[in-house]
C-alpha cells in the first residue's frame, strides 16, 4: 500500500531497446544466407562484417553504441570490439535458427511482432516527447505549484493499518493502556511498514491521501488518534512523532524532474486521446 502521493513525478525514461544478439534481417534474405547464396551488400551505408554473405550493417553498432552511452556506459575500443563481436556471433546462430527453422515457429513469430509493436510505440513515444518540448514556464508553474502544495511543515509520523473499525478500536484501547505503538505496528499492522513499527518517515499532507493527513495535521508530537481513521486502505490508527519546518528543494536542483513529470503527463494525455479515437472491439 503506498500511501504517498507523488508531487514531483518519478522520471519518464523513453529509448528504444537495443537488440545486442540478432541481425535482423527479413525471412528472405536470411533464408538465402543459410542456403550458401551470396546476398549483395546494402546499395548504401557501410557493412560492418558479412557473415555466410549476409551484410552487417555498421550503423547496428553504431546503435549499440549510442544505446550504452545513454545509459552512461562508455565506450572505448574494448567494448566496441566486443559489440562488434556480440552481433556477429549473434548474425551466425540467427542463420543457424532459420536453417532449423526456428524462424516459423509460431511462438517466436509472436513475440518477434510482440517486439515490433512495442519499439514502434517507444519510437513514437520519444518522437512525441522530442516535437512536444515542455516550456521553462510551464515547468516553474508546476514547481510553484507543487511547492505550494506541500506547505511549510513536514510530518514524522507511525500508523497502524488494520481491516475493521473495530481492530482499530481494540488497537486504541491497548494504546490507552499504554502499550508500544511501534510493538503493536509490528505485530498487528496490514501495512508494508509494520517491520518499522508503522513507520513512514517524514511526509507532508500534500503527499498523503486527505483523511490521513486531515488527522495527522490535528495531533501534537507523541499523540496518537482516539477515533479511527478510514482511507480507501482500511482503518488507521497513526501517531505523530514529530514535526519541522519543510525545506524544499530549489528549483534549479528539480527542474529535471519537473521537466520528466511534465512530459509523462503529456504522454499519458496523448495516449488517452488516441485509445478515444480509435476503434477497439
């Protein structure tokens, strides 16, 4: 259960997939590669190796390449070398595959289509993000905005998650009887925080569901709720361990994350918008 909502959302990571063992090259010509026949180089680009006459194109590790410095893995001659050498042993046991016919089998004809569906929606996806750049002004608006939203206290604070109203009584009594709220966490709470003793950190109302945080905004440190409080989780019994002044990050320092959430938001409207249009049965 999480009950933190996201104010700066988590960031939108978009790239195509990088195929590091096939070749791929369509049924045809593959098939003519297994059975011996020479298969002409490409009228343009340069080849990085052929293999049984089947042309490696050199812009496949070129690709390779750019998709490990993306994910911040330099390249130097030793990894170059070893991608080259990953797509040609990767080119002879596709040939070896077609030759036993593996490539009609119907299981990886599916998940080869499987593959192009998703890395042509990828595609479109990074496409979309490129032509639609979010503006300095809608980013310093959003920041504003969730800034606002999260105030100026932030809340150190325990619960204790339970399926009825009435655990969450019984819970309250064993409290008044001065038990452990943090025993009681561990032995009775429903939540993934129940092995920290009910424990969910420092939070601000903003990022938590509003019957929640309504409640925990009215105890002083070291109180607990004498009522119930129910969210769409169950029935919480929360404690307030301390409080202190919130100090939220700098614009400069979360501009790339406001940047991501933007963009993610404009990527699940557009989404949106062409499953309305679209005619599925």
């Amino acid at each position: 259960m999480q009950l933190k909502k996201i104010v700066i959302a988590t960031t939108w990571a978009l790239g195509l997939t990088a195929l590091t063992g096939c070749h791929a090259a369509d049924n045809g010509a593959a098939s003519q590669a297994a059975a011996g026949q020479t298969a002409s180089a490409p009228a343009a680009g340069k080849v990085m190796a052929v293999v049984n006459g089947s042309p490696i194109p050199q812009a496949e590790l070129n690709a390779l390449e750019q998709d490990r410095t993306a994910q911040g893995q330099p390249v130097n001659d030793q990894v170059a070398a070893a991608l080259r050498e990953s797509l040609i042993d990767g080119e002879i046991l596709a040939q070896q595959a077609v030759k036993q016919g593996l490539d009609q089998d119907s299981n990886l004809q599916m998940r080869l289509k499987l593959a192009k569906t998703q890395m042509l929606a990828q595609a479109f996806l990074a496409n979309y993000v490129k032509s639609h750049p979010i503006t300095e002004a809608a980013m310093k608006a959003e920041y504003d905005r969730a800034k606002a939203a999260a105030g100026d206290k932030e809340y150190e604070v325990e619960h204790i998650l339970v399926a009825s109203e009435g655990d969450a009584r019984k819970i309250i009594a064993q409290l008044n009887q001065k038990a452990k709220f943090e025993t009681l966490a561990k032995k009775d709470s429903k939540d993934s925080t129940a092995q920290n003793g009910g424990n969910l950190g420092w939070v601000t109302p903003a990022g938590l569901v509003k019957p929640f945080s309504d409640a925990m905004v009215q105890l002083k440190k070291g109180e607990y709720t004498k009522e119930p409080v129910k969210t769409q989780f169950g029935w919480h019994v929360i404690r307030l361990v301390d409080i202190r002044e919130l100090k939220f990050p700098p614009y400069e320092q979360v501009k790339e994350q406001v940047r991501a959430g933007l963009e993610q938001q404009e990527v699940k409207k557009e989404i949106a918008d062409l499953r309305a249009a679209a005619k599925v049965e």
